[in-house]
C-alpha cells in the first residue's frame, strides 16, 4: 500500500511541475491580428493600426496579444474585440501560448 501511495505521490509531483499554467498574470501590450502579428515586418502605418487590425480580424484572423516579441493566443476572443489595435493592460490566466483574459484595459500610448 506504500508503494502504490508514493507512487501516486511521484506521479502527482511531476505533473504539477509540468503544468504550465500561470495564474494571475498582468502583461501590458497591444491586440494585434495573428496575420500581422506572424509578420516581422510591420503591414500598415501605426496611424492606420486600429482599422487595419479590425479589418483583419473581421476577415477571419484571430485577435492576439503581443508583448514585446511574445504573441499569445486569445482564448476568449469576444472579451478583447473592441480593443482591437489598441494598447493595453492585460489581467489573465497564461496556459502556454495562449491567455484568458480576466480584464483589459486600454492603455494611453
């Protein structure tokens, strides 16, 4: 019986310390389109970003959230539609590559 609860113990231990889940993160960045936000180069001039992003979008690309050279998956993409090419703060739950966004606020560039 031991041996079956430290092998539990062992198996419980690893899969926590492979979870990649982060809780509670607060990251400050831009809603990107995942067409540009792929790019390296830069598709539209910043004065037009707000409508390119939103055009984008509303041609079948996904909102994204870019952080410096990071760009996360958005789960819940109804929540950052409107600050689409906006500048933001971000509060949310990080799951690999991907984040659930808890709170979004625009932020003043």
């Amino acid at each position: 019986m031991k041996k079956y609860l430290l092998s539990l113990a062992i198996v419980l231990a690893f899969g926590v310390s492979f979870a990649s889940r982060v809780d509670g993160v607060h990251l400050t960045g831009v809603i990107e389109d995942s067409t540009c936000a792929a790019s390296k180069t830069q598709m539209s001039p910043a004065t037009s970003r707000v409508a390119c992003v939103k055009k984008c979008i509303k041609n079948g690309a996904s909102a994204v959230l870019v952080v410096g050279d990071k760009v996360y998956k958005i789960s819940n993409q109804k929540a950052v539609l409107k600050f689409a090419g906006q500048d933001v703060a971000v509060d949310g739950v990080v799951t690999g590559d991907s984040i659930e966004v808890t709170k979004i606020t625009a932020e003043k560039a």
